[in-house]
C-alpha cells in the first residue's frame, strides 16, 4: 500500500515541481529572437505551415546575403545595425485557442526572453496575444488577422501590415459601384438596378460575424440593398436551408464569409441549387484555398473572392517571382495570401529592428511608428508599409491594399486566379454576370 | 383508532394488476407479518404504502393522516420507514455512513448524526463493522445495516423486506432477535414480508397472506396457518413440503 | 410557394441522410443501451475510407461502399472485444468516459494520418449532380441516393429485428442481458454483433455521404449531438422511430426556410432580421432536451 | 459553528494522505518564491483552475453520480457576467463574481429542474444539449459581443489592480486562485460530511433507498447542482479576468465541459482529491506532451492520442479513477 501511495506522492511533487526547471537560456548577443506564434496543429494547420514556411523564408534571406533581391534585408547578413546579429525564429503552436494563445506568448515573453512576437493568424488569438504582449511592453507584428478591431483598440505595442477586413469589403463594394461606371475591364457599365440586391452569408464565429456587420456597414453607406444577411454554424452539416433562403432573396450578388469545408459545401450546394447570381463573392480564407479549387474544378470559374496575394502577382511583380521561386524550392508549393503575408510580417520586423539598431523595446516602438518600406521591396502588391500613429486605428499599416481575384480558366484549361480589382493592375476581363453552374 | 388503514387499494403496471382491493388495518404497536408466494404482490404493497409507486386507486392512512399521493420522501418523513429486498450496496458508503444518512432524517448536525448512528450499530450489535463497505460485508451484516439505516430515521412504522431471506438459522435466529428489540424496546411498529415461516409464525401477532395481488387471508398465526386457502396458496406448496405438517410449527 | 415546397422536400431528403447516419445510434444506443460518444467518429472513418479507397484504386466512390460496410463492421467488432466488453462491466460512468475517450482517440488518429485539411471527392457519378424538377423542389443525386439507402437500410434492419431469429435475441439482450443469457443467448456476441451492425451502417453512410461533404477529422461530433437527437426523439429502442425522428430533425435543420416563406408570403420585415439559420441546430437541441423531459419514450418509442 | 468545524476537520482521512496533502499544499504556496518558468505558473494556474472546476463537478458529479457534460455554460455566465459588469459600469470583481453566480445558480435551476427527471447518459446528453443552445444564444447576443466576444482592455486599468483583478504578473492570478482553492477544499471538506453530502452519496447508491430514508431526491439534486453551479461559475469569473477575452467558442466550448468532467472521473469521482489528482495528471500532461511531442512536426495529435489512451485504460478497468485505485489496494491490505 505504502509504496503505492508513495508513487502517487512522488507523481504528485514531480508535477509540482515540474515548473521548477527552468529553460533560461543566457541572451545571446548575435541573436535576435522573435517568437511566432500560429495554428500549427488542429483545424487550420495546412494554413500553419505555409505561415511558417513563409516566415523561416524571410528569415533566411535576411541571415544571408543574397544581392540579387532587391530588398533591404536580402543585402546584409542578419541585421547590419545590430552587428549582424541574426534573427532566430522560435515557433508555438496555438492550435486556434485564444487563452493557449495568452500563455504562449508569456511563455515566449518571460521564459525565452523574446524581443517581439510575429502571429497569430486568427484574430481572436492575436488578441489575446497582442494584449499580453501590450502589459509587458514587448513589440507585436501581425501579418495576417484581418479583424478590424485588433487596431482600434489603441495598444502601443502592436502594429498590422496586413489590410483588414473593412478596406477588403470597401474593395468589393468599390468593385460593385466600379461595375456600375463601366470601370471594369472588359465589362460595359452594368445599370445599378441590375446589381443593387444584395445577400450575405457568414459563419457566426467572431471573424465572419465582423465581415456580415461590414457588409450591412458599407451596403449602406454605398446605397446597396441587403435583402439578407445571414450568420450559419461553420462545420456546418448541411447548407442547403442557407441556400435556399439566399436564393428566395433573388439577390443579385451573394457575399460569403467562409471556411474551407464550408467554403466547398456553400459552392457545391449553390450549384446543386441551381442558384444563379449575378456575382459571387468570397472574402478570402475558404474560397482562396487549393482545396477549394481543386475540389470543385471549373464550376468555379466566376466566382471572385478577395486575397492580399495571387500567383498573378508574379507576373507583376519582379520581385515576387523570385521569392516565389525559393519558395517554391523550400515547400514545393506557390505563395499564397498566408506565406506572403507571413514573410512580408517577418520582413517587416527585420526592417524594423534593422531602424531600431537595438533590443530595447522603446528603440523598436520608435522604429516601428517611423517606418517607412517602399512598395518594391515588397512581395504583395501594396504601396508599402507604413503605421498610423495616430488617430483610432493605432499601428495599422495605411499603404496596404486587398486584391479581388476572380477564378478563371486560363489558356492551359486550369482554373487560376485572375486580378480584376484594383483596376489599375487587373490581368484579365472580368466575367460578368456569373456564367452559372 | 387504527395507526395505518388501508382501503381498497389496487395497482396496475400496464396491463397488469399487482395488487387488487386490498384493505386491511395495523394498530399501534402491532407486529403483522405479510406473506404470500413469490409475485403475490408483497413487495408492490410495501412500494405503495411507502410512497415509491403512485397507487391505481385506493387510499392509505398513516397516523391520522391521508399518505395516498403523497411521495416517497414525505411519507418517509412522517415517520414511516421501510427496508429493501434486494439491497445493492455499490456505492462508496460504509456502515457507520450509511445509518448516518437515516439519521440526518432527522437532524443537520453530523455530530448529533454522527452519535446518533453509532448508538444504533451497538444496539444491533454490528459496530465492529462500522467503518467497512457495506458490499464488503456477508449478507446478514448487510441486512442489519439496511435495518439499522431505516431505524436511524426514527421511524414509527418499520416496512420489513425480506430482512431473513439468504441466512442460515443461527443468523435468522439473531435477526429474530433484533426484529423483537426494535418492536419491544423501542417501540416501533414493524410489518414484515418474509418467507422465513419460523421467523414469521413466532413473532408475529397477526399475518395477512397475499396470492396473485389479492388479500386471501388475515388473522393470528395459528390460525392463518390452519386456513385451507393459504395451505393451498403458500404454505402447501413449501412449509408443508419442508416440515412435514403444520402441528410441528405451533412450538 | 416554391420556397415552401422545396424546404420541405429539402427537410424530407435531408431527414432521411440523418436518419441514415443515425440508424447504427439506433442500435448501439436504442436497442442495445449501450451509449457511444463515437458515434460520428466512426461516421468520419467511413468517409475517409471511402474517399481514400475511391481516389487509391480510381474507383467510382459508389463501389467503395462496400469496402466502408466491411472496415466499419470490423471496426465496431474490435472496439466491442478491444474495449467496449471491459466498460460494460464498470458503472454507466465508465461507459461515458470510455466512449469519449474512443472518440478522442479516432479523431486524433484520423488527424495524425490524415492532417486536418478538408478532403473532398472531385470525381463520381454522384458528385456535383442534381435535378430540377420544378415547383422549388431541387435534388441533389448524393443526398436521393443516401435517402435511398437509408429507407432500404431501415427496411433491414426492421426486418432483421423483428423477423429473425438473430433479431429477437438482440432485441432479448438488451431487454434482459441476463435473462437472454439464461436462455441460451450468447450475449456477447449479440452485443458485439450490435456493434458490427451499427458501425457498418455508419460506415456505408458516410462513404456515401462523402460524395457530396467534405471531410476532416473534427467533422464527427456534430453528426454524434445530432445522432443521440435522432435516437432520443425517435424512441429508445425503435426502429421505426429513428427514421420518422430523423425526418424530423430533418424538418427542423430547415426551419429558416419555413421562416422566409412566412417572411415573403406576409411581407413581415421584422422577421428578416430574426437570424434564424444562426439557430439551425439549437432547436435540435431544444426539441432533444423537450423530448427527454416531457416524453421520456420518446415519439415512438417503447423503453425508458 | 459545526459547519466550520467539520470544514476544518479532516481527521477522518490516514495520516499518509494528510502528509502527502500537506506537503504538496505548502508546496503551492512557495511555489512562486523559487525560480519558475511562467510556462510553469500558467500551467499551475490552469491546473487549479480546473481543480476548482473539478471540485464544482464533483459535487454533482462524483458524490451524486449525476455525470454533467455542460459545465461549460455556467463558465461561459461567470466570465461574461464579470466582463460585462467591468466593461460596461466598472463593476469590480468582487462583486460582479457573486452576481455571476447568482446568475448561474437561478440559470442552473431553470433548467436543472426539468433536466433532473433524467438519469443516466439521457442527463449526460441533455446537459451538453442546454451548453450549446447558450452557446448558440451568446454567439448571436450583441449585448455581450455575439460571436466577437468581449474583451477587457489591458491598457485601461493599472495592474496590480486588486479591486478588478487585473494584474500583469501570473503570480498575483496565483495566489488569488490558490486561495480559491484552498476555500474549495475547505467548501468540499464540508460539503462531503453535510447531510446533503449524506443524501447525495445515498441517491448515487440507490434513488429508492434514498427516497424511503425521507431525501427528496429530486430537490436534492437540484440543490447540488446549484452548489457545482456556482463553484464553476466563479472560476469562470476569474477566467474572464486572467484571460481577459472571452469569447463563445473559446469559453462555452464543449472541449472545456468534457475536460471537467474527464478529470475529476479520472482522479476518482467521489472523493475529495480525485479532482485534483486528476487534473494534476492532464493539466500537465497536456501542456508539456504538447510541447515536447506536438509541437514537432508530423507529430499532430499525438499528445491527445496518448491523452485518450489514458482515458480508455482508466475507463476499462478503474472506473473510479487514480483515487480508485488506492482505495482498492487500502481496502485490500486491511481484510
């Protein structure tokens, strides 16, 4: 019996004593360590590891010298204004749980004495994440979280370069009035009445619940009608009800905010339908996924959903195509709106650190509110990157822009991307009105 | 004044009729036993008396006092307690706990309860068991605690089920005893279900025979064990075939 | 008009798949009381094996059904003999735990080999087809072809209840296990017979169900919520009441297209904004939680 | 005055157990003065924050054997009960916490009254039914931010914040929590040894034994899950404060119910330590596995692979879980 409850004892203290063994590692002069924290397991994990293949591919370019990009941190090795130190990349995986999130960043914080933190992907972790990171004073860059409220909320330690989903649903609706005025390539002006009616379709989690109250925002303020807005369950098992109340809206344009499995069973179930708008439009995250497209081949082609990063942008841009080409090398794969955006949040903090010349959180608040990135060291297709320091949106970058893509079969008979929004750099004639199923 | 009345009370399960007009009286301080063969609707009695399956029709007066729909545990509380045939003691309760529960029927304070129980275990002669599972226990310990455990609510009227069934004759002789202690000493009125005919005939005053739900005899015990109707039912199927005739039982 | 029509054909064919994935519920749970929190794990296991067995071999996912029947009888056999005989010995509690921790264990199996991307089938006679035949009523091929079989497997499996010598002593082991036992039925094998059955009919539904959803590995446990509504709604222990419990909860999963055909047909703009289809499964839930409180049976049913 | 009296009084329990609790209890509290990684204080926090859990679930759960897998609603009412009251009027913790369990316990007697005609894995399935219908209802209610949830602002208030509970260090949320728990020993201490205890322990043996010893079984029950209510509902009020954002899917999440549940059966349901035990075995196991094996690659899944092992092994052969166990082998070395 003793021995019994003596294991039991011995169990019992190991695991308190467990949290007496401590990882301190001593701060090592020539490297500069960032914690990245991204859903690397659980639902989102195929968008985690393109986050991070992204974010390990800026940190190579900017630990070695490779003249021939032409962005700042591709010509020193590590960072010149601190000595060369090098960036060092330490990973956590917060499996898309918001308090995992909180811990792992006062992990990353006070046990690997990190000197800021890249993440989260989704918006409810970065804010948990980014309010931890706020009470301890350590510097926070976001990539990737598209809610609009990470940066109304007045935090001194965070900083965003990726637009969010407030300008990506003005994008759509400057689409939409584009249409009307004839702006669109390949498209004669479309009477207003003809695209006026409106639906929407979200799942009711914190993201797509922000995007339905967007749209009913902007629709509006632009003059549209929303005959429905509605919120269903994502994972959802069927969508069939869903579709059948947005058809009975006779909506001419129906917006969605979905997952990737949702994604699919929205499409398959519009199609099953026989639902036949006039425009369908995705707000990214599902309908921008290769599963997406390969799921449900050319009965695609048409449909439009907003991105930060197309494989057209290749083309566009230089510099794009070759980072895409070591890219490709690492993983075997294009960049996506995930990698791209991860890579440009790490180039932004090299950048940062870079102006700073210093660890010292102060030094890279200051960095951070003065930086300026020009457009062309970019990968994605912004005017460059530049934080708000004023005003309600604090640490937002103000020269990113969204993309509206639209698929579309291209010469070799695959189903691709085409650019269609920002007018100016559009690659295609968009389809309209949507051919049907 | 009659201390429990039952009048004409009947239950179906279904279509099925347990227990069928059966009426009958207990006076104050009375020790009736109940018999009847297996499904004679015994234990279906004792459930309606005690509150645990509402009745079909009929009413039920304890003390003075119409018990017919009230629940189980408020006919428990007006001084009405009752053991179970079948006992299944899976629980993490030990002895001393479980009278404690009888007890608490009665008080909030667990010391008082705490007291409470353990007069009782010594007064049934089982407190070197007091701090043992009771499904660790042999049966006829078993018994006493579930007897122990109804006595401990301070019962007026004790339902006994089958307290004697599994026990060999020293253990039916010593539970004898305890029914007689708990009758005489303390007071309480007992009936018993039991199909232990030794245990029945010689301590009851009076016996009620049951067969198929219906009441077929009432009356002393010598004399319900000369009625041809229960020899027939009951007794002529079993005590007859293992004593060999009734003069042996009158002793 | 058509709006009406077409939510309740909708809610027909759609009650009819749920049916379908409940009816192995039917007889682990109804039938046997046996609770499984796996329920849809196994669901999800169908699904993979249909998908994976259709794209391995370039089979149409049609033939894989039967591939899915015979992985899900073995499936629900090794979990009887590996596992479920040990919980049936301990307290119901076990039961519970044990099975939660079976799902716990397939899902995070299935997430291990697997990953946790949406797989879908591209190719297939069922995929992606469907008929207008007018008057708002569109049919999807994957779901009349699961309504299909779920009215043939109800069939079956009523008659293999109530006609069959193997039904009876089923139906007598989870009557009376021990009294089954005493009259000469192998209990055991009865129950691990239950569990072969309803794993099998699981495993079918979800290889054809995969013709038209998608699947990862966390897909399972809202099909499980939905399956336990089925079984409580339709009666413990009924057949029959399944499949009628199903078309219920089918009607109900459609009750946003009942609401819009109120909201057009009166033109009442206070019911657009009632955001109905947020609540789809919550009424699931509630009639479950009505059910179980005010008819314990059941519709249908008759075992508490 | 007994009530304290036998709060205070474990003299009942072996000496070795009283050592073991002793020792590891004075080990929590100078915990925080050795060197720590704060990996391993968020840890302990999580690990008595589902101590208390577990304790709230035992009640209901262990000593009356009614297994409850919607605790997660009554965390999901205290946590948004204590941000709501912050954020929107300033209301300090310590009094929105009480509010938020008053709220839960009139929550858990609207439905624990109809819910309680149920028994069995029907009461199990019911329950995790009424989390997510709340679940549902918060995720559309724009009063407490629907889907989006709420947050409380770091930059708001001035840690140490005593008042409101906000702090910036782990270790000031530690030794709040750690006297929640020892209040929760105490509480438990009492509760098992009270007549309700006595009664709740009766209807788990047997409901009809329970009825004709005068315990209203229904009432009974009813009362006990308004007691595991508002344990699990100021746990939840802490969550919202230590967390500071909460969120339907993150706080009313079914995983959370099952956790609960799972852990108190794992350490023995129906006792006084199983709780803790047992969420000082997953607490753990679940964070560090996650971080020595889940975190590499390829290796998805495996740390709640081996997690759901232990459950079924548990499960299959010692339903009463690790404190099971060692009552088996006591009983055993003393007949």
């Amino acid at each position: 019996m003793k021995s019994v409850l003596r294991t039991g004892m011995v169990v019992l203290s190991v695991l308190a004593i467990i949290g007496f063994i401590v990882p301190s590692n001593a701060l090592a002069v020539e490297e500069i360590k960032i914690g990245v924290i991204y859903p690397l397991t659980g639902g989102a994990a195929a968008a985690g590891r393109e986050l991070r293949a992204g974010a390990e591919l800026a940190a190579k370019i900017a630990n070695n010298v490779m003249a021939d990009l032409p962005m700042t941190m591709a010509q020193n090795k590590g960072v010149k204004s601190l000595g060369g130190a090098r960036i060092k990349l330490i990973f956590k995986d917060h499996e898309g749980n918001p308090t995992l999130g909180a811990d792992l960043a006062k992990k990353l914080i006070l046990d690997d004495k990190v000197d800021g933190i890249l993440g989260c992907y989704f918006s409810s972790v970065s804010k948990t994440v980014s309010a931890v990171c706020e009470q301890h004073g350590i510097p926070m860059i976001n990539g990737s979280s598209t809610s609009p409220a990470l940066t109304q909320r007045g935090f001194k330690w965070f900083w965003r370069t990726t637009p969010h989903d407030k300008w990506f649903t003005k994008d759509l609706f400057e689409l939409l009035v584009g249409l009307t005025k004839g702006k669109v390539q390949g498209v004669k002006a479309v009477p207003k009445k003809e695209i006026i009616n409106l639906a929407s379709a979200c799942e009711k989690t914190e993201w797509g619940s922000h995007v339905s109250g967007l749209i009913k925002e902007f629709a509006k303020e632009y003059d549209f009608k929303l005959k429905k807005s509605l919120l269903y369950a994502a994972k959802s098992a069927d969508l069939s009800s869903e579709v059948r109340s947005l058809k009975a809206s006779r909506a001419d344009v129906m917006l969605f905010a979905s997952y990737t499995s949702d994604a699919i069973l929205m499409v398959k179930t519009l199609k099953a339908q026989k639902a036949h708008p006039k425009i369908i439009w995705g707000q990214d995250a599902g309908f921008e996924k290769p599963e997406f497209r390969s799921t449900l081949g050319d009965s695609i082609s048409g449909i439009l959903t907003r991105t930060v990063f197309l494989p057209k942008v290749v083309e566009i841009k230089k510099l794009a195509g070759q980072v895409n080409k070591l890219y490709k090398e690492k993983t075997g794969n294009d960049l996506g709106g995930a990698s791209a955006r991860a890579f440009t949040g790490l180039q932004t903090w090299v950048a940062v650190l870079e102006k700073a010349g210093s660890t010292k959180p102060a030094d890279i608040q200051a960095a951070a509110n003065a930086l300026y990135i020009p457009g062309k060291e970019l990968v994605v297709p912004w005017q460059g990157i530049k934080f708000s320091t004023s005003g309600d949106e604090l640490g937002q970058n103000v020269l990113g822009s969204g993309l509206i893509g639209q698929y579309q079969k291209g010469k070799d008979g695959k189903i691709g991307l085409e650019i269609v929004y920002p007018f100016d750099v559009s690659s295609a004639d968009m389809i309209f009105p949507f051919a049907g199923f | 004044m009659a201390f429990l009345e039952v009048h004409n009370l009947t239950k179906d399960f279904g279509g099925l009729r347990a227990n069928s007009n059966i009426t009958f009286s207990m006076k104050r301080g009375e020790l009736i036993g109940l018999i009847g063969p297996n499904g004679a609707g015994k234990t279906t009695l004792f459930n309606c008396i005690s509150g645990l399956h509402p009745v079909t029709s009929g009413q039920i007066i304890f003390d003075a006092e119409e018990i017919t729909k009230l629940k189980a545990h408020e006919v428990a509380q007006r001084g009405l307690a009752r053991t179970f045939q079948v006992y299944v003691a899976a629980g993490d309760l030990t002895v001393i706990e479980n009278v404690m529960v009888g007890c608490f029927m009665r008080t909030h304070l667990r010391s008082r309860a705490k007291a409470h129980a353990s007069e009782i275990l010594k007064d049934l002669s089982i407190d070197d068991t007091a701090d043992y599972l009771v499904s660790e226990l042999p049966v006829a310990a078993q018994k006493r605690v579930t007897m122990a455990t109804a006595i401990a609510s301070d019962p007026k009227l004790l339902l006994l089920d089958e307290v004697a069934a599994g026990l060999n004759p020293n253990e039916i002789d010593e539970i004898m005893a305890s029914i007689e202690h708990v009758h005489e000493d303390m007071g309480i009125t007992v009936m018993l279900i039991e199909h232990v005919m030794e245990l029945v005939m010689k301590i009851s005053h009076r016996i009620i025979v049951l067969d198929y739900g219906e009441k077929i005899a009432e009356g002393d015990p010598e004399t319900i064990s000369k009625d041809p109707r229960v020899i027939k039912a009951y007794l002529g199927e079993r005590y007859v075939r293992e004593h060999g005739g009734m003069e042996e039982s009158k002793e | 008009m058509d709006i009406l029509v077409g939510s309740l054909f909708a809610g027909l064919l759609i009650g009819m798949v749920l049916a379908l994935v409940a009816l192995g519920l039917t007889i682990i749970w109804g039938v046997m009381d046996i609770v499984n929190f796996a329920h849809g794990e196994f669901l999800m296991i169908g699904m993979y094996t249909g998908l994976l067995t259709a794209q391995g071999l370039g089979i149409d996912p049609l033939f894989t059904l039967p591939v899915a029947g015979v992985v899900g009888f073995l499936l629900g056999i090794i979990c009887y003999f590996g596992f479920v005989k040990f919980l049936l010995r301990g307290p119901m509690v076990a039961q519970l735990l044990g099975t939660f921790g079976l799902m716990l264990f397939l899902r995070n199996l299935a997430l291990l080999i697997f990953g946790s991307e949406d797989r879908a089938l591209h190719h297939g006679i069922l995929v992606g087809k469907s008929f207008d035949i007018g008057m708002g009523i569109i049919v999807p091929a994957t779901k009349l072809a699961c309504a299909g079989l779920s009215v043939a497997a109800f069939v079956a499996v009523w008659l293999m209840m109530h006609r069959t010598k193997m039904g009876k002593a089923l139906t007598a082991t989870s009557l009376n296990a021990q009294g089954a036992r005493y009259m000469g039925i192998p209990t055991e094998r009865m129950n691990a017979l239950a569990w072969g059955i309803g794993g099998a009919t699981v495993t079918i539904a979800g290889a054809l169900i995969v013709n038209f959803w998608s699947v990862n590995p966390f897909i399972g446990l809202l099909f499980t919520m939905i399956a336990f509504a089925i079984v409580a709604l339709g009666g413990f222990g009924s057949v029959p009441g399944a499949f009628f419990a199903g078309l219920v909860v089918g009607m109900i999963t459609e009750l946003p297209g009942f609401w819009d055909f109120f909201t057009y047909t009166f033109e009442a703009d206070w019911m657009v904004d009632i955001p109905m289809t947020s609540f789809k499964y919550m009424w699931v839930y509630v009639a479950y939680f009505a059910i179980m409180v005010l008819r314990p049976r059941g519709l249908f049913g008759w075992k508490q | 005055m007994e009530a304290v009296r036998n709060a205070l009084d474990f003299s009942d329990f072996p000496r070795l157990d009283l050592i073991v609790a002793g020792s590891v209890g004075i080990a929590f509290i100078i915990f925080p003065l050795f060197p720590h990684s704060s990996f391993a204080m968020s840890t302990m926090i999580q690990f008595l924050m589902f101590s208390l859990y577990g304790m709230g679930w035992n009640t209901i759960g262990g000593y009356g054997g009614q297994v409850d897998l919607g605790k997660a609603q009554y965390v999901g009412i205290g946590a948004y009960t204590t941000a709501v009251m912050l954020i929107l009027w300033d209301v300090p913790f310590w009094v929105s916490m009480p509010i938020g369990m008053f709220f839960s316990v009139v929550w858990s007697f609207i439905i624990g009254y109809p819910l309680f005609r149920l028994k069995g894995h029907y009461f199990a399935i019911a329950t995790i039914a009424t989390s997510l219908v709340l679940k549902d209802i918060f995720e559309v209610w724009d009063f407490v931010g629907a889907a989006r949830g709420l947050e409380i602002s770091p930059i708001k208030y001035h840690p140490p914040d005593f008042l409101r509970l906000i702090f910036k260090e782990d270790v000031y949320y530690f030794y709040v929590i750690l006297g929640f728990f020892f209040i929760g020993i105490l509480y438990m201490n009492w509760f098992r040894k009270s007549r309700l205890g006595f009664q709740l322990r009766s209807i788990k043996d047997n409901e009809d034994v329970a009825r004709s010893l005068g315990i209203n079984v229904h009432w009974a029950k009813v009362k006990t899950y308004a007691i595991a209510t508002a344990f699990v509902s100021m746990v939840g009020s802490f969550h919202a404060c230590y967390i500071k954002s909460i969120e339907p899917e993150d706080t009313m999440s079914l995983d959370i119910s099952i956790l609960i549940a799972l852990m108190a059966m794992l350490g023995g349901a129906g006792s006084l330590w199983g709780p803790i035990i047992g969420a000082g075995i997953l607490i753990p196991l679940k964070s560090y596995l996650k971080e020595w094996l889940g975190a590499q690659a390829g290796m998805v899944g495996i740390d709640l692979i081996l997690y759901a092992l232990i459950i079924m092994v548990i499960s299959a052969f010692e339903p009463r879980g690790v404190w099971g166990i060692v009552e088996k082998i006591r009983r055993r070395k003393r007949s």
